[in-house]
C-alpha cells in the first residue's frame, strides 16, 4: 500500500494484459490494463471499501497467468489524547487563545488497509459536549467536528494509511467555558468522565473513556483541567 493505493508489481517476464481486483464477496472492483514495458498498475482503494482479502488476478486474453491475495483491513488504535491548554506543544501553530479550548487525539492505523476519521466527538462532562448541551452535532452529516491547521478550516475527514499515525483536531472549542454550558469553573473542584468517539470511514466507531476534574475557581482563565484515560480492564 502507498497512501490509499494498492500497488500491484508484476513479474518482468510476465506478459499480462490487464490485471483484475476482486473484492471479498467476489464482485470486480477494478480492472487496470498494463501497458507495453510497464511493471506495476495501482488501484486506488480509497477510504471506503469493505474490507477483508482481495484477489488480484493477472490476465492475458482470456487466460488466467497468476492470481494472488491482499487482505485490506484496517486497525485504527488511539496514542494520546490531551488539549490545547495543557499540552500546546502537540497542537497547530496557533495563537494561545485559539487553541486552548481545543483537543487533539493522536491514532494509529495498525492494520492493512488505509482508514479515513470522519466525525469527532465528545459525550460527557466537557464544557461543550457534542450533544445538545453543547454544540449539538452529533446527528448532523455536515459537520465533523475536526479541524486542518493546513486549510485553516474545518475537514471533513483526516486520512490514515495503514502503518501510519495521524493527529485530530477538533474545531468545536470542547474545552472552553461558555455561560450556560454543560460544565462551568465554580469554588469547589468537579470531577466526572466523557467519551471521546472517532467515527471513520468504514462504519466503525473508536471510543475511549477518560476521567477529569476542573480546579476549584470560578475564574476561567486559571481553571486547570487535568485529563486522565480510564482503563476499566
């Protein structure tokens, strides 16, 4: 795999025509002819096949030269989660302002076969959580919740190839105090716990649970939150 392209290298002394991908339930999901002297084709998997193995089959005319498998899985595991204000070394190069109220959550694609994260969200005891106490976008398909430092804008989706690591940001300020929101700063520390659930690609969902508490005052800027994963197992 390079990126989301599955690279097919043939034989030099092969003389293959065109080269067929078979998905796992047996259906075509691509053919690529091969031209004279080449010695590879690519089909581009993207980020929404289903997975499982695939058959590569090389042919000339009507004759079957070789055939070979490929199993396209992909395994997406979560590194680190923190946000802004304690950790800004692992945010976007951005104002102190602009990324405090922000998280960032570290994956990694272990699998075979490249995965795309296409919703951030947040469920529990943060400011404003993804549900209707918050930012309310849990059911609605426009929003992802994820932000690109590079575009300066919000993305629909953060593409993970299989044996690499990406960074997701969010863009809906889960950590900034707003009146009226889920959790505010008061004299007395408050603890409780939230989700962080990444939806990707190919219907999946990612969740980790994480227990917090907000130092005891009721001035937003010197609220520390400290953020530590459950480990229920």
């Amino acid at each position: 795999m390079q990126g989301t392209r599955l690279v097919v290298e043939l034989a030099s002394s092969a003389d293959v025509e065109h080269v067929n991908l078979v998905t796992p339930n047996g259906s075509l999901f691509g053919t690529r002819g091969v031209a004279q002297g080449a010695s590879r084709v690519t089909f581009d998997a993207g980020t929404t096949y289903p997975p499982g193995e695939y058959e590569i089959v090389a042919v000339d005319g009507d004759q079957t030269l070789g055939t070979t498998t490929r199993t396209l899985q992909p395994d997406l595991q979560i590194l680190d989660m923190g946000i802004g204000r304690n950790q800004p070394d692992k945010m976007w190069n951005g104002t102190s302002g602009e990324i405090a109220d922000e998280a960032f959550i570290t994956v990694q694609n272990q699998g075979s076969g490249p995965i795309a994260v296409t919703k951030l969200l947040f469920i529990g005891d943060v400011p404003l959580p993804s549900t209707k106490r918050g930012t309310n976008y849990v059911n609605n398909s426009d929003v992802s919740g994820i932000y690109d430092p590079e575009a300066d804008s919000t993305t629909p989706k953060v593409v993970v190839p299989p044996g690499e690591r990406r960074t997701v940001y969010s863009s809906t300020s889960p950590f900034g105090f707003a009146p009226g929101g889920a959790v505010t700063c008061a004299e007395h520390e408050q603890s409780g716990s939230f989700e962080t659930i990444l939806k990707t690609s190919i219907g999946d969902s990612l969740t980790a649970t994480y227990d917090v508490t907000y130092s005891g005052t009721e001035q937003v800027a010197n609220c520390s939150i400290n953020i530590s994963e459950r480990n229920d197992g």
